[in-house]
C-alpha cells in the first residue's frame, strides 16, 4: 500500500497555507511480530488521540513530539527526526473559532513509559494494534496512516518511507 501524506486523498484534504501546524509522536512497540501504538485520551472531549502539541522556540519539529509524549504519555524513547507522515483535523479554539491544523507525524520506539508523568491526572493512555487505534480515532488522515501501519510495519523504518513513497 502507497500513501502519499503530502497529497489530497479520499481522506486527506490538501492542506490549506492558513492551516496550524502541529507536531505528533507515533509512541510505538512490537509485541509479537505486529505494532501497537500508545494513544491517549484528549483532555476535554476524552477522544483516543495521539501526543500533539504546538511549536516551541527552541526546539525541533522531533524533540517537540517527544516533549508532548513525555507530557501526555509518559513515554521516553528514540524519535526520529524523519516524519512518518501528516494528517489534517479541524480544532476548535478557546474563542469557540475553528482551524484547520496539519499535524507532522514522528515515530518515536517507545523506550519506557513511566507511572509518573505530567498530565497523568488529565488523560487516559492505552497501547492498542495499529488497526484498532485506526478504528478509535476521530481524525480520518489519522486512521489512514495507521491502517498503513497496521499492514506494514517497515513502513518505521525511514528508509522503507521513502522506497514506498509516503512523504511528511
């Protein structure tokens, strides 16, 4: 399967130059020959999501990814600075208005996930198979990547990105 996160698909629209920009950790492990990701719930509506957050000065795309995995997760482990691929959602702000924001997706292997984290008290978190967390995922250019996951685990590795075509 071929996937080209930069261009419009059935379930990814083109992205729009007004559009958010967010960074996200994919937190990853192989349990048995397949992938599970670590998703959390969103504070308010309590969505199954993964980690995102806005840019911080001083900090690349991949080190915010891990930062929000930290914080929301409590998960450490080795991001790479590769993006795995993008997805769009519209958010709504505190002023009730609503963006279109495009998320930048990192792989990050899940190293240790810590009982003690920042936001533990304010989310969920839960390792699921790819194909699960596709299907409980509000997001639909989220689910697409990971149903891609699900069928093709070497999708992680950078080099398997680009042979197959998937672009951040």
């Amino acid at each position: 399967m071929s996937i080209a996160f930069d261009e419009p698909g059935p379930h990814l629209s083109p992205v729009s130059p007004a559009a958010l920009g967010q960074m996200a950790a994919l937190c990853w492990r192989l349990k048995k020959g397949r992938v599970e990701v670590l998703m959390v719930t969103s504070r308010e509506t309590r969505r199954w999501v993964i980690p995102k957050g806005w840019p911080m000065a001083g900090l690349a795309p991949e080190e915010v990814a891990a930062r929000e995995a930290w914080e929301e997760a409590g998960a450490l482990g080795k991001v790479s600075g590769d993006p795995l691929g993008r997805f769009v959602y519209d958010k709504v702000l505190n002023d009730r208005s609503v963006r279109s924001c495009c998320v930048t997706v990192y792989p990050l292997r899940q190293r240790e996930v810590k009982a003690r984290w920042p936001e533990r008290k304010e989310r969920r978190r839960k390792w699921f198979g790819a194909e699960e967390a596709a299907g409980l995922v509000a997001e639909a250019g989220l689910a697409e990547l990971l149903v891609a996951l699900a069928q093709d685990p070497g999708l992680l590795a950078p080099a398997a990105r680009h042979r197959k075509g998937l672009k951040a």
